[in-house]
C-alpha cells in the first residue's frame, strides 16, 4: 500500500462559505482574518456541550403540522435498502427510537430568532461576501493548508506542534472529465461527479449545503488507479 496515495474513495464534504476553489479572479479573504488563527478561535476544548450532536437536526423536525396534516420526512434516510446498503431500518419512520438524552432536542443554536439580523443585510453586502474568495489566494494557495504548515497554537490539539488531521488539497480546477488539477497540471485525486441532492429538509432553504467529491485510488507518480471505478 505504499503506492497508494490513499486506500479508498472517500468523500469530502465541503461546508467553507463562499468556496469557490482556486480559479477566476475573486478577491481574496485573508485566513487569519476570517477566523483568529488559532489565537481567537481555540479548538482544543474537549467539553461536549451535545452528546447527541451525530444525530443532525432534521431528526427532530415535527411529523405533523398545526392542521393535523403528517408529514413523513424521515423516509429518505430511514428505509428498506438496496445494495450496497444493507441497513435496513424502516421501523424508525414510524418509531421515535432516541436514547433519553436524545429526546430534547439539544441543537439550542437552532431556536435563536435572527429575523432582525438578517433584515440588516443589504443584498449587496450578501452578493459581496460571497464572491469573495475563503479558499485560495492569487497564487492559488490553498490558504488553510499554508496555516496548517506551522500549526497555530489554539489549533494543536495534542500539542505536538504539527497538524495530525486532514490537510485541504483539492484546488476545484476540474477538467472535462471531473478530475481535479494541482496548479503544476498534476491530478490532485479529486473527481466531481453528478448526484441527485437528497430531498427532504435536506436543503440550502433549510441550512444544509454540501459540496462532494469522490476522491480516487492515486500511486505516486499520479496515475489514476481508480478513475474507473469513479466514473
């Protein structure tokens, strides 16, 4: 397995607002800006303030509305399979089977009004933030990945002075055929592909983005081991 860049496809999820990796000539954001670089922002806290937080919100959405009418939005994940998924699990689309501590809907964050908030922003502010750049620089840095290179303090979790987590590096330069590109014109190991997005209250209406990718088996002189199987 020495060859292989990485055992397996995977996918990345992607939640950066305002990604829109490494190409055309947005402005670009400064990362220490944009987050403290590990001074304001201290990830090493090890409180759990959910303990329930693997189950996503949308778990908790009420089942039958102020007219009485039911609405079943648990059927797109909790279904008869088919293979290659062999969980079988349809009895939850008609059981409220959570743990105690999982039946008060801890996602506290989700009860807050930010009606006035929102009203605040102009449409042009909004068209602004997102047209800028949080990903890469004008030399096609990704920016995260060049913070990570001296790991800031508030982000080194075990205190061994590096960065033991997943680096970013996929630049979003894709080809004709889906593949990412390293700014050197090398593949990267990332591929976009085509999906259906899952319906349900899994929508950017409802706060829920996603980008994904699969990324394929890659040996070290960049051959694509596993494009096919991608495809």
């Amino acid at each position: 397995m020495s060859g292989i860049r990485l055992g397996g496809i995977v996918t990345l999820g992607i939640l950066l607002a305002g990604l829109i990796g490494c190409g055309g000539n947005k402005t670009t954001v400064p990362l220490s800006g944009a987050v403290g670089v590990g001074v304001d922002m201290d990830l090493r806290s090890k409180s759990m303030v959910n303990e329930a937080a693997y189950i996503p919100p949308m778990c908790w959405t009420k089942t039958e509305g102020a007219n009485g009418a039911v609405h079943n939005a648990c059927y797109t994940c909790h279904t008869k399979s088919v293979e290659p998924n062999y969980s079988n699990d349809q009895e939850l689309q008609l059981s409220y089977d959570f743990p105690e501590y999982a039946r008060t809907n801890r996602w506290s964050n989700l009860f807050q009004s930010r009606e006035a908030k929102v009203a605040a922003i102009s449409d042009g502010e909004i068209l602004q933030y997102v047209r800028q750049n949080n990903y890469c620089d004008g030399a096609k840095t990704i920016l995260v990945a060049d913070v990570l290179k001296n790991v800031p303090k508030g982000w080194d979790f075990n205190g061994n002075g590096r960065w033991d987590g997943y680096t970013p590096d996929a630049y979003f330069a894709f080809d004709g055929e889906g593949f990412d590109k390293h700014p050197d014109g090398g593949y990267t190991g990332w591929r976009a592909f085509a999906y259906h997005p899952l319906p349900s209250t899994f929508w950017p209406t409802n706060g829920w983005v996603r980008h994904l990718r699969p990324r394929d088996l890659q040996d070290q002189s960049g051959h694509r081991r596993g494009a096919d199987q991608a495809q």
